[in-house]
C-alpha cells in the first residue's frame, strides 16, 4: 500500500509538472470561480443560478477526472490505475448521487407521510396556480400542529401544508403561502437551494461565504414573498402568515 501511494505521488508530481495539463486545470478553475460568482448575482433566474452552480461543481471537479483519466500504468510502475481511478471517480460519483438524491428522493419521503388535502384547499392551489400560468401541483396536508409549509419538485411538483397551519392561518393568509410555495415552484428554487446547500455543506467557509447560499435562498424567500404580494396586491396577508409560521 505504502508503495502504491509512492507511486501515485510520483503520478501527481509529473502531472502538475505538464504545462499543457496545468493550463487546462487553471482554465477550468478560473471558470468554475467565475460561475460561483455569477450565481450570486440576483439578475439572473433561480434556474439560471442552478445552471451555474452546476457548472461550477463539473468544472471544479475536472481536474480530478482529468488527473483519473490520465493515469498510466507507465506511470504508476505497476498496474494499480484501476484502483486509483475508482478511488478518485468516487468523489464525483458522490457528489451526483447526492444531488440526485436531494432532488428525487428527498421528495418522495416527503410524499410518503402526506395525506390528501381537503377540498378547498384543492381549489384555491388550483386558482391560484391558474392564474399565474402554471400547472396546479399536488397538494398534500402534513399531520403536524406546527404552522408550516413547503413544496418540492422531483417528480410530480407537490405543496405540503400543515394540520397546524390550516388551523391558524386565515383564507387569504393562506392564499398568500400558497402564492409563495407556487412562485418556488415556477422559478424551481428547490434545485437551486440543493445544490447551494449542498456545496456549501462541504466548502471550506471563505469559499462558502463567497458563494453564500443562504443569501442565495433568502433571494428566492423574498422573491417568493414579493409574488404573494404582487398578486394579492397587499403584503398584509404575507406579513401576517409569517408572523404566525415564523414568531
């Protein structure tokens, strides 16, 4: 074992000491810093921001694919190069697994302990859905007696409300979280907040606080908010629920 990292050592050494190498590994983390700084930039749309974001990830996780795939036998001076790799693929083969599972699986444990939402409940996602220009989701009651609610994607858009929060929240309180929880959807804030989490889970915090994702996601909650507002043509309703949900 001792002698295998010997080996991979001396692999790294003579890849860091390639000039064409190294000028690829620099471009790619030039522009994955890029990408990290356009997402905090507010001008641009939730999936715009999660494009970036994306980005970012793939191409600051080029050079250890590069370095992977440019192993040789030669290299290591005996035949280890499809262990190496399989160690060093795992990192990304992680992170993809990760995500997929923030985006896919996440939400149908979700899904699993909601109950049917009453009837008019039903109507008034289904109005409010109609007339912002999108598909009504599912709806789907959480038997808590906390005040919450939230939405996810995956596969099927779904917005949970609580047992608690119908019982204190009034009609047009109510409305208003509805019209938040819809907007999150039609942007899908939810990729963006799963991949922004998730990197700022595991970044060093100089890099997490240049990324910033909560101000990422406190984005997306006043866009959300600024939505209710703008269709109920009060921010009364909207101040009123969080002052409820959130005392």
């Amino acid at each position: 074992m001792f002698g295998m990292s010997e080996h991979v050592i001396q692999a790294a050494a003579a890849f860091l000491s390639d000039g064409t190498k190294m000028t690829l590994v620099g471009a790619s983390l030039f522009v994955a810093l890029a990408l990290v700084l356009a997402s905090r930039n507010n001008a641009f749309s939730a999936r715009a921001k999660t494009a970036f974001l994306y980005g970012h990830l793939a191409f600051l996780l080029f050079p250890i694919v590069f370095f992977a795939a440019s192993l040789t036998c030669k290299e290591l001076g005996m035949c280890e190069v499809s262990l190496t790799r399989s160690l060093l693929f795992t990192i990304p083969i992680a992170a993809i697994l990760a995500l997929a599972g923030g985006l896919f699986v996440v939400p149908l444990l979700h899904r699993a302990r909601g109950l049917p939402a009453d009837a008019r409940t039903l109507k008034m996602v289904r109005s409010c859905a109609r007339e912002m220009g999108m598909a009504a989701p599912d709806v789907l009651v959480v038997d808590s007696g906390k005040p919450e609610a939230y939405s996810v994607r995956g596969l099927k858009p779904t917005i949970f409300v609580s047992v608690g929060m119908l019982e204190v929240l009034s009609k047009k309180e109510l409305e208003a979280v509805v019209i938040h929880e819809l907007c999150h959807l039609k942007e899908d804030s939810h990729a963006l907040k799963n991949v922004a989490v998730f990197l700022g889970s595991f970044y060093p915090r100089a890099m997490a606080a240049l990324m910033s994702p909560s101000a990422m996601i406190s984005a997306e909650e006043n866009k959300a908010d600024g939505q209710a507002v703008i269709s109920q043509k009060t921010a009364a309703h909207i101040r009123a629920a969080k002052s409820k949900i959130e005392p």
